[in-house]
C-alpha cells in the first residue's frame, strides 16, 4: 500500500498494474481519518448519504448545500486518499448548474473530483467540466437519482439494448474525458467487458468481481443496515474486531479479489 496521495494519474496507473482499488462511501471526518489510515484509495461522498444518515426513502431529497457540507467534513479528516463528490439531483441539469455545482463542491468542500449519473445525455456537461479542470466520474447502469423513473432500484443491462446503452455510454464517458466510472447494478460479464475495454478505472458495486476495484455504502460493510443492505455488499463486521479492522478487511479482500465472492455476485 503506497502512503502518497491517491490521484488520477496514480488511480489509472493501479489499473494498469492489475492492482484492484478500494474504494467506500464516507460521510464525516472521523471515518475519513480511519478509512485513509486503512488504506482506502477513494472515498467517495455519495449522496446515499440521504439514506443512509438522513433515513430518507431515496437520495433524491439531497441537496446541494448538503453535499457541501458533508464533502467538507470529510476532507478536512482525508490526507491520502482522493474524495470524491456526488452532484445531487438537478443540480447539474445544465451545464451552468453543474459548473456552478461542481465549483461548489470543489472550492467550498474540497473535494478532487465528482460524480454524476447518466450518459449520453450528460456528454457536454463532463467535456465542460473536465475543461474547466474539475476531474468527472461518471455513474451508469443502476442510477439511483432516477429511481422514480425506473420505478425501483433495478437491475440493469440484462436485456441486449440495455447493455448496449451501457457499452456505448461508457466509452463515450471516457470519450468526453471522464477519469472514472461506477458502475452500478450490472451483469458481471458486461462490467468486466468494459472494465477490459475502458482505459479508466471501472469501479464496480453489484457489479461482479471483473470490474477495476469496488465501491460499498460504508454503513452497510460495517453491518449497521441489518435486513437493508444489498446482497452484493458484504458485513465484514462479522469478521473484524474493530471498525478499523473490518475496513482493513475489505481492503485487503477488494485487492486480492476475494470481494464479491459468488453469493455477493448478483448476476
Ligand atoms: O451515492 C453513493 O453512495 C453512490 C455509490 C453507491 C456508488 O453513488
């Protein structure tokens, strides 16, 4: 484990090693401390934060202002790893909004990079964003702020022309200079098809075990969503002694490959 500060560049580079990259969901900056201790490369501050600490039904309801704040917290408790943050719901539904979103994020929370959901129809938001020098990861397959389009948190690309979708948004996604991807809730042989092709990073969660590295809302890896968790996330409580045990658990198990095992492998 390399104690330099993760960037883009040293994250591709893993990728081209073959060297898997641990990435977790934080909210605040007492975890921020003990997952960059751990050796997490990537924090992620996701607006499941509206589920998982404000016990809202989606992240829909999460707002700018908080994302601010908590992106914040966590990166005055981050010194190595890269945090990333989710633009909220709407807040990038024009490329105004989202350099105005993004500028937020990064100015007043600090974070190096941000995410947001969709793909072709956000090409020119992330070509203007990375044109500005604000690094984007992308986020396709299960996408979360739509689930009141989709009607659910369902499964995605298990039909040809949804997998196609996938296929072509990903590499326009690195097209339009994306540094990274999540890739939601999809088959384990389409994840691994484009983690192969891409030259980014391809973060999986739900996504098999083929993908780059792997991604978990932090709650649930610690157990603290008994009967809510996903059955692609794993407790590894179970097994470790301490909180500080069980992230170094989940590191080591993403590096080795030992996470997702069969059982967590949705598809
Ligand atoms: O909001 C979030 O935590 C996310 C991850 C589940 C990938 O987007």
């Amino acid at each position: 484990m390399s104690a330099s500060p993760t960037t883009v560049a040293s994250l591709a580079a893993m990728k081209g090693r073959g060297e898997r990259i641990a990435v977790l969901t934080c909210y605040d900056a007492t975890f921020a401390r003990l997952l960059d201790e751990a050796g997490v490369e990537v924090m992620l501050v996701g607006d499941s934060l509206g589920m998982v600490l404000q016990g809202h039904p989606t992240t829909v309801p999460v707002t700018l202002d908080q994302m601010v704040y908590h992106t914040a917290c966590v990166t005055r408790g981050a010194s190595r790893a890269l945090v990333v943050a989710d633009l909220p719901f709407m807040a990038y539904a024009t490329p105004e909004r989202a350099l105005e979103s993004a500028s937020r994020l990064m100015q007043e929370g600090g974070a190096q990079m941000v995410k947001l959901e969709g793909g072709e129809p956000y090409l020119d938001i992330v070509r203007q964003l990375v044109a500005q020098g604000a690094p984007v990861c992308a986020h396709l397959g299960l996408q979360p702020q739509s689930v009141n389009q989709l009607g659910g948190y369902r499964f995605q690309g298990r039909d040809h022309a949804s997998a196609e979708r996938i296929r072509h948004d990903a590499l326009a996604m690195q097209d339009a200079g994306a540094s990274l991807l999540v890739l939601e809730c999809v088959p384990q042989a389409l994840a691994g098809e484009i983690a192969r092709t891409l030259s980014i990073p391809v973060i999986g969660i739900g996504a098999g075990a083929e993908c780059d590295g792997q991604v978990l809302v932090l709650q649930d890896m610690l157990g603290l969503n008994p009967g809510r968790a996903p059955r692609f996330s794993r407790d590894f409580m179970v097994t470790g002694g301490s909180v500080r045990d069980a992230v170094e658990a989940y590191v080591a198990a993403v590096r080795e490959g030992s996470f997702p095992s069969a059982p967590e492998i949705a598809y």
